[in-house]
C-alpha cells in the first residue's frame, strides 16, 4: 500500500507526537515505502538538531529532545520491524 500523503509530512507529525510508527502500521508498507520513510525520517531529524535553542529556554531545549528521542525511536522502529521481516533498508 502506498504512503497516503506526504512522507515528510508525517515525518513531522511523528517529531511533533501526532502519529506513532508501530509494527502493527508499518505491516502495509512495501519495502520501497519504508526506506522512504527512513530517508524522510532523517531529514527532519538533522532539520530538528540543527535548530538552535537558548540555554536558558528549558522547555525548548526539552522540546528539542523529545522530537528527536520520538524521531529516533520511529527510525528504530522501521529497522527493527524489517530486519524481523528480512527487508534490507
């Protein structure tokens, strides 16, 4: 099943907390579909660790980090759940 939508759309929502990438929502996706994702993935991780933050701005800094522990963790998601399929991204 194609991605419905903008892969880096839901990139963003993934860092933003609005969709969660689990095995159950990933099972649809061809191969090709999650390497996209992947790639989509990563762009807005560098995107989000190249935003600077003032030290003295708490709640950004931790904003900053749970959109990349969110994004991270969809990456290892997408890795975990092909290689349990044997899909090579």
């Amino acid at each position: 099943m194609p991605i419905a939508g903008s892969p880096k759309k839901i990139a963003y929502d993934v860092a933003q907390g609005f969709q969660q990438l689990t095995p159950a929502t990933l099972r649809p996706y061809t191969p090709e579909d999650l390497k996209v994702l992947i790639f989509n993935l990563n762009i807005v991780l560098r995107e989000v660790r190249g935003t600077q933050v003032p030290l003295e701005d708490l709640e950004g800094l931790k904003d900053k980090n749970v959109k990349i522990r969110r994004l991270n963790q969809a990456v290892t998601t997408i890795q975990s759940f092909a290689a349990l399929k044997g899909i090579k991204v």
